[in-house]
C-alpha cells in the first residue's frame, strides 16, 4: 500500500496551485497532509483519487499512475471530499446498499452490516440520512468509502463542523482504520493531528516545506532544546563560554532553555559541562514545540 507523487504540477487557467510536488507515503498508518486556506490541499487529494488531472508529473497509488489506469485506481482507493456528498432521502441502510451494488461488492448484505458495526451506525441504519447529525452523516461517508475495502483512504477535513464528541469518534474511527490502511488526512485542528498521524506532510503556497515523521518534525523545529534544572541559582550567562550551546534562556521558574550548536542533541556534552563546573543537575528533557508552533514556523 503506497502513494507515491513526483514532480507533480498543476494549473488552473494561468494560475499554478501545485508546484513540483513529490512525496511517498509506504504502508499502513495515517498522514497527516496539512497547510492554510489556498495551499493546494484538496487538489491534491483530488488529484490522488482520480477526479482530476495532473498538469505534469506522476501520482501513483500502489504503483499505478491515477492517469493510466483510472478505473484499477478508483477501485482501491476511497475518498471523502470536504463536503460529504449524500442522498437526503435515501435510509442510511439503503444508500449503503446502493453504494455496494454500484462497487459489484461481494457477499453485498455482509459487507453492508460489517461497515455499519464499523462505523457506529446500527442504531441509525433505518433513519433517513437527511435526518442525522453531521456526525452521523460523516460516519455515513465513511462507510461508503469503506465498502469495497479500499487499501488507501483519501480524507479532506473529515471533521469540519463537527462538535468535540463527534470529532473524538470520528478520530477513533480513523485511528483504528489506520491499522490496516493507507489513510491520508487533511485538517485545521492540529490536535487532531498530533493526536493520530505517523507522519506529516505541510504544503505551503504549492510547495511542500515539510515532509516527516511528527515527532521528528517537532524536534526539528524546536531546534533540539533542552530544558535544565539545577540545584544550585544559575542563569543563562553561565553558558556563554560553552562552545557546543548556540543559545541559552532563563525562564520564569528558574528553568534554563540550551539550544545546542547544529541542531544536535548537547545532553550528554551538558551533564560533563556541569560535572566540571562543580553544578548539580536535577531535571533535564528534551523540549519538543506543539504541532501549531511547527506549523506557524513553516506557513506563516
């Protein structure tokens, strides 16, 4: 299971929304694909899922290019777009049911009753669509979506609109599909994200500005800053004549924030550091950023 992008353009009219685009997203797992109103994100995923074309380059799925062979592509691939289209008044049992046939799934009737267990919707199986919540109606299209078994999901802000109950259940959802699946998200809510990707992948104006596994992405980022604590009443100027710190901060609890040279991890250079001065260390961890600092550093 893969998606795999390279060198990818795309133009609208005279207006170039993706630039050289190329990133590779292997086996199960959830990526997160993030960026600000206009960066490209759902075209992106529009593109991935078949609905439009690339103006140059290649997007792959599973080794096949989306241009080549559309029909192979759309069979493993399930996609949620931003705005989840629905039959009103169509039952949520039947809209399944004619989502199966049109998919020519197999052992139709248990493939239906194994999406509805999945996504939470027996209690909701006989009520109109037109009458369910949005999070309900998101469950819905995720059952849609997931009815021919797809290998790879393809989810443009699964939770807009929803309110913080239905975004917890919609993320467990996507978490445990995760598992067994290539999914890949876009969202606004970087908690969210922090909360269930593997990996990121940022778009900016286009262009990719980051492209990681997200722990690592947030290390990066921070620079690798160590928090210290010692016993003794120190402050930041104790550390101006120590080659390996590029800079280091007192904070308001008596805390020192070291960031060291190159980006690289000093802890180990800190402790010999502070056995040689005579000064004893009581705490010392590494300091990751949140994902929105990241974010805002790399979009802003």
């Amino acid at each position: 299971m893969s998606i795999s992008v390279k060198n990818l353009d795309k133009y609208y009219g005279r207006q170039k929304v993706l630039k050289n685009i190329s990133f590779n997203v292997e086996g199960v797992g959830v990526t997160g694909f993030l960026g600000p109103n206009g960066a490209g994100k759902s075209t992106m995923m529009k593109i991935l899922s078949g609905l439009i074309s690339p103006s140059a380059g290649r997007a792959e799925i599973n080794g096949m290019d989306v241009l080549a062979y559309p029909g192979k592509v759309k069979k493993i691939v399930g996609y949620l777009p931003e705005h989840n289209p629905l039959y009103a008044d169509m039952y949520v049992r039947e809209f399944l049911d004619m989502t199966a046939s049109i998919y020519k799934v197999r052992e139709k009737q248990k493939a239906v009753h194994k999406v509805i267990e999945m996504t939470g919707l027996a209690q909701e199986q006989k009520k109109k669509i037109g009458n369910l919540s949005k999070g309900y109606k998101q469950r819905v299209g995720l059952a849609k979506n997931l009815l021919h078994n797809p290998e790879v999901l393809i989810l443009d802000e699964p939770t807009t609109g929803l309110d913080p109950n239905q975004i917890i259940e919609i993320r467990n959802l996507i978490k445990e599909t995760g598992k067994e699946k290539t999914v890949m998200l876009s969202s606004h809510i970087m908690q969210e994200v922090e909360a269930i990707c593997d990996k990121i992948i940022i778009i900016n104006n286009g262009e990719i500005v980051a492209d990681g596994v997200t722990s690592e992405l947030k290390m990066q980022a921070s620079g690798r800053i160590t928090e210290l604590e010692f016993l003794e009443k120190v402050d930041n100027e104790i550390f101006i004549n120590a080659d390996f710190v590029e800079k280091a901060d007192l904070t308001e609890t008596g805390k020192i924030l070291v960031k060291g040279c190159n980006n690289r991890d000093v802890r180990a250079e800190l402790f010999r550091w502070a056995v040689a001065k005579g000064l004893t260390i009581i705490s010392m961890q590494q300091k990751e950023q949140r994902l929105e600092d990241v974010f805002r550093l790399l979009t802003k």
